[in-house]
C-alpha cells in the first residue's frame, strides 16, 4: 500500500477523443533560468504574479528548492537542518512551501515565509513522512502523510497553522495532490484492490470519487477556482492520456495528434491546460484552450520539454533538454 501510492507518486513527478483534430501553430517567446550552482533544473509551479518555485541538483546530486521572483532573481530554499528540499509552491504573498529530508531521514513540511523565517511541520504529531504537494493563493497546502502503520492520507494545512487530515472512505491510501482558491481538493486514492481512482473533496469536506470512461488507473494533478481537474489516466490497453474533468463531472480526454503517453499537468483559471506528451523518442509541451485547440511547443533545440503551470495571463513554466542532459528552466509567454 504504502509502496504502491509513492512509486505512483513518483511516476506522476518524474512525467482519443479530442476536441481538436490538428496541432495549431502560435508564436511564443522563451525566457530560461538556471539556479546558481545548478546541474538540472526542475520547476514545480508559478503563481499569478510570476513567481516561481521548484528544486535543483547541484553537482554532487544535492537537493534544493529555489525561488524565482517575477523579476527574475533566484535564490535557494533550504530549511535549517535540511539535507534535501524541494519547494513546491509561492501564494500571494510569497511566502513558499514544500517539504525537506532532516537528517535522519525523515520528511517534514515547511513554509518559508515572505519575510524569510522558516516554519517546519508535521501533518500529525505521529506522522513518519509529510511531504506538501500545493497551495492555493491564499496559502493552504495539501500533501500526503504517513502513519506509524504506514497507511497513507492526505492532508489540508489552513494559512494559520490548523491541519485537517483525511482520507477517502474505504480507501487503503489517499493523496491530496492540488487545492483550489475556491477550497476545493482534488487527489486520488488507492482501492482495496490497489487500482488508483480520482477524487474531489469539496470545501465542507465531502469527497466524490471518480474516474474517466474506460480508466483503469487516475491520477489527476490539478484543480482551478471554476472546478475542472486535469490529469491523465491508463485505458485498458495502458495508454497513458490525459483528461479534463468540468465541474459538472463531464469528462473530455486529451490528446496531442501524434502523442503515444500524455500527461496533463495544470490548468489556468480560465480553463487553459497544459502538459506534455510523448511523440517517438522526443517528449513536447502543449497548450489547450478552451475551444478545444491543441498547440505543440518546445524551447529551441529542446528534446525533452516538461511542463509544470500556467498562470491567468497564461505565462507557463517548464524545463527543457537542449544541453546534452542538462535541463533549464523556462518561462513562456504568447504573442
């Protein structure tokens, strides 16, 4: 159980029927950044004012988180006592969360706030492993935990400290992977027979369970103010591709033309997705808008591009593989 819920986890980190028949073609413009000290680059996602959070490997495949301001300064995120960071998220008012390695071995949560200090926490006072996976705007974050027992839930921190754990009835594990500005949080859950299904929970803490037609495996990855949820999911024949939930619980499945895996990794709040696909050996990024029209993009030179967030003035942040192996972040904006 515990195995099962992480590797899916870390798959999810690590990566037809369409409303759009062809690729378009869109001009854009690519601004890339690279920590000081970096060796790979990967950020975790941007906040409406261009602010960017995400984590680095410096030369002796240390781990860091960074901060990178809409003005394009960068600095480093490492919790006292940490041996590895990865920060996940910037609010409103910038202050960044994610979670670190203590040097025992165990994972902890923080939040950085705007004005420097670090806060360190746990999702229980028993909990063996927290690890944060977003925040709204507001400066909820939601995350995964485990239990003494090793049993997996997920959990809501509220901007004043308060935790709220839960898991989905009947679950053997739980993960809360996105939260809205609304308060809505969407994740998956692992059944008693170990196949991995979508949820919503509401802002009163209801859940609802889902999964798109002919899923065999779910795992959304984030949720907007308007309630659509993207993710991907494996049909029977496990292929990976990805999906747009409407908060009505109508399902569309997306697919870049060409594409053999797709993952749809976040969504603006005026419904715009973003992800990647696979397409032979060179992996892409794309924009869907709202119309149902699908652009395929990379950074020149770039053979591997990933793509992590998409902010309102659909500004979308990535990393990018045109330097034998060495992966930059970018920013990129339309025109």
């Amino acid at each position: 159980m515990k195995t099962s819920i992480l590797n899916r986890w870390a798959a999810f980190v690590a990566i037809l029927i369409s409303l759009c028949s062809a690729a378009q073609s869109q001009a854009f413009n690519y601004q890339s950044f690279v920590p000081a000290g970096s060796d790979q680059t990967i950020p975790g996602s941007i906040n409406e004012r261009g602010d960017i959070a995400g984590l680095y490997l410096d030369a002796k495949y240390a781990l860091h988180g960074f901060f990178r301001s809409s003005g394009g300064s960068i600095f480093a995120i490492d919790p006292p006592g940490s041996t590895g960071t990865v920060a996940r998220g910037v609010d409103a008012a910038g202050n960044i969360s994610g979670y670190y390695q203590d040097q025992a071995g165990s994972y902890h949560g923080f939040v950085r706030k705007s004005a420097g200090q670090y806060l360190s926490f746990d999702a229980t006072t028993t909990a063996t492993f927290s690890i944060v996976l977003a925040n709204n705007s507001a400066g909820e974050l939601v995350g995964i935990f485990l239990d003494p027992l090793g049993g997996n839930y997920g959990f809501l921190r509220a901007p004043n400290g308060t935790i709220t754990t839960f898991g989905v009835p009947g679950s053997a594990g739980t993960a809360a992977v996105s939260v809205s500005d609304a308060g809505e949080i969407a994740g998956y859950y692992t059944d008693t027979r170990n196949l991995q299904h979508g949820f919503l929970r509401t802002s009163i803490g209801a859940t609802r369970s889902f999964d798109p037609p002919g899923s065999v495996l779910t795992l959304p990855t984030a949720i907007n103010r308007a309630g659509q949820i993207v993710g991907f999911y494996l049909d029977s024949k496990q292929v990976q591709r990805g999906f747009l939930r409407e908060a009505n619980g109508t399902f569309i499945s997306i697919d870049p033309p060409g594409s053999s895996a797709t993952n749809v990794t976040a969504i603006s709040p005026d419904g715009e997705a973003v992800g990647n696909y696979q397409s032979g050996r060179a992996q892409h990024g794309f924009l869907r808008k709202p119309d149902g029209t699908i652009v395929s993009f990379d950074p020149p030179g770039s053979t591997e591009t990933s793509v992590f967030g998409i902010t309102c003035s659909h500004q979308i942040v990535g990393n990018e593989n045109s330097h034998n192996g060495v992966f930059r972040g970018f920013v990129l904006t339309t025109h």
